[in-house]
C-alpha cells in the first residue's frame, strides 16, 4: 500500500499537473486547438502504453517461469561442483598439515 501511494503521489500527480498547466498555457497562448492536440497526443501515448504493457507482462511472466525452471538444475550442479572442490581442498590440506606434523 506504501509503494502504491508514493508511486502515485510522487509520479501521476505531478504528471497530470504538468500536463494541465502545459494544456492551459498553450490554450490560452495560441487557442484551444493546440491544448485538445496536447492533451489527445498524451491520451493516445497512455492508452499504447497501457495496451503494450498489458500483452508483454504475461510473456514476461512467462519467459521469467522458464528462466527459473532452467537455472535451478544449473545452480544446483554449481553448488555440487563448488563442494565438491572445497572438500577436495580440504582434504588436500589436512594432508599436507599430516605430512608437515
């Protein structure tokens, strides 16, 4: 709920303000012509960015299952190898410290 909020406190709020006032200003300076455009172009570019964020976060979900699924065997022969050569290490050096005593 934190996140939330700060998100839309400290990212939408001063979006929509700036795009209001920039709005405004260009209504009052060269008509409401180029305010409708201003607030349209921003209308369209939410509306794609909505749209493309919502087919791509199911294949990225997806794509990061899969990801996951294939790094585990991986991490766990890593785990296994590095284990294997610290004992192997180990036992090196209880043999040289026989040796040297």
């Amino acid at each position: 709920v934190q996140s939330s909020l700060s998100s839309v406190l400290f990212t939408l709020v001063p979006t929509v303000l700036e795009v209001g006032l920039v709005s405004g200003l260009l209504t009052y300076q060269f008509g409401p012509a180029y305010g409708l455009v201003t607030l349209g172009t921003v209308a369209a570019y939410s509306a794609f960015t909505v749209a493309v964020s919502g087919r791509r976060i199911p294949i990225r979900r997806e794509m990061n299952q899969a990801d996951s699924q294939a790094g585990a065997p991986a991490g766990g022969s890593l785990l296994q190898y590095e284990t294997g050569k610290d004992r192997s290490a180990q036992a090196r050096g209880a043999d040289r410290d026989d040796a040297a005593a």
